[in-house]
C-alpha cells in the first residue's frame, strides 16, 4: 500500500485481512519515515477492525533511531502488537527475534516455528552482549547526539551540492536522495573510501556503527562533498 497513506490502508483491509505489517523507517525503500499521524490512524484501524499491528524493526529498532524500539522515535504513545528484530540485534552476528503483546504472545509455542539454527546459546549470548553494551556504552544517546549532527552536516552539503536534492533520517538511520541512479551512486562513493547503500531508486543509505564519532562523520561529509561535488558527478 502507499505509505503514509491511511485512506488507501484502510480501503484494502477485507474480511480475510488478520494484520497490518509495516517498517516504521522504511529502510530498503529510500529512508522513509511514517509520520506520527499514519501510526496512530494505524492503530485505530486495527482496534476497529480487530486486527493486529505489526512493526518490521529489523532495520531501524535496537538503536539505530536512537531510541531501543525505533517507532518510539515517531510515536511513543502507540502500542503494536508484535515487533520483529534481527540486524542490530546481534552487532553483526545472526541472530533475530519477535515479540508479540500478552493476548498473543502464546499463538507462536516452542518449535511452531523452528529453524536449524534458531535460538542458539552462541547466538542468544552474543545478543546480550550487544544490550548490555549498548546501555553501558550510551549508543542510543550516541545515536541521537551524532545522527544529528550527521544529518545537519549533510544538510548543510546538500545546500552547495545539486547533486544532493533530500537530506532524510531519524538518528543513525539516514539516507540523501540524489539526482543519480542510487547504485552507480553507492560506486562512486566507494571509490572515495566510503561505504554507503543503495536503497529505494536514487537513495543512498547511511546506517553507521552506534558508536560513531563526529570526527568520523565529519570525514565522511568530506568524502561525500568529494564524490558528488566534482562536475562529472551528474
Ligand atoms: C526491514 C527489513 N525486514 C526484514 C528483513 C529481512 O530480514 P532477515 O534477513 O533477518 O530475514 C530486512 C533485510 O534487509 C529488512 O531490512
């Protein structure tokens, strides 16, 4: 369905329709933020209709909004009913996970939904690992401080650089939307050093470790500046 649009959300919920999933942030679409107004019309829709809302946070929860549950960074104040993690959740190790409300929580039981390498110890310590730190070491704080710092700077780029036509994010989950196609894009970023991702048509997607510093934005604004400034950048 169109995102943000709850109108057309609600017109294509049918008798058969059990649940509305989404990304609060979509990520592999370009950045995309929900707005505040499109998550909370979601959860009146699925009260009225008895239906369960689902959030997609594989991408932009532990953390990477600087906020733990990255739909909190739009609408505290909703409630979903399951979210699904992985990514973040294992700083790189695999490892992924649900969580569904109290009346649900027992609709999936032990082995409902197995897979070979579900649920390992290795991998579930690895998990904690990664929790604690991010509390011990600040990383949602961190995420916020310097993902707005990340998004100023670029702003304040894309102000001398046409090739630069958005600037959008939420924390450590950013993407600049450019006249380019995104994967030559992503190319020519790399060949300056830097790593970004292709997302959505002409996006490229910015999702730094939580504890990135400002010296190490500022060098990549710098090698962003580099690669879309020269003329041949168009
Ligand atoms: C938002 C989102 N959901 C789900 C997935 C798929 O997750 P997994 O590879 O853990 O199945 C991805 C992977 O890129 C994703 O970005």
């Amino acid at each position: 369905m169109p995102f943000n649009d709850l109108d057309a959300v609600a017109k294509a919920v049918t008798p058969k329709t059990v649940a509305i999933l989404l990304e609060p942030i979509q990520g592999e679409s370009g950045i995309l933020a929900a707005t505040p107004e499109f998550l909370r019309g979601l959860r009146r829709l699925c009260d009225e209709r008895k239906l369960l809302l689902m959030f997609d946070e594989v991408q932009c929860g532990m953390g990477r909004t600087g906020e733990f549950l990255g739909f909190r960074a739009i609408a505290p104040d909703v409630q979903p009913d399951a979210i699904s993690w992985a990514k973040g959740l294992g700083g790189g190790f695999p490892i992924a996970a649900i969580w569904a409300r109290g009346p649900y929580a027992n609709v999936l039981g032990a082995g409902t939904h197995g897979t070979t390498f579900g649920g390992t110890p290795l991998a579930c310590s690895v998990a904690l690992a990664v929790l604690d730190t991010l509390e011990r070491d600040g990383l949602l704080r961190n995420a916020r401080e310097v993902g707005e710092y990340f998004i100023g700077k670029l702003r304040a780029l894309s102000a001398q650089c046409p090739v630069i036509r958005e600037v959008r994010g939420v924390g450590l989950m950013i993407g600049i939307e450019v006249t380019l196609e995104a994967r030559p894009a992503v190319l020519k970023l790399a060949e300056h050093g830097l790593i970004g991702v292709a997302a959505g048509t002409n996006v490229v997607r910015f999702l730094p470790p939580l504890n990135i510093t400002c010296a190490d934005v500022d060098e990549a604004v710098e090698k962003i500046g580099q690669t879309f400034s020269g003329s041949g950048a168009k």
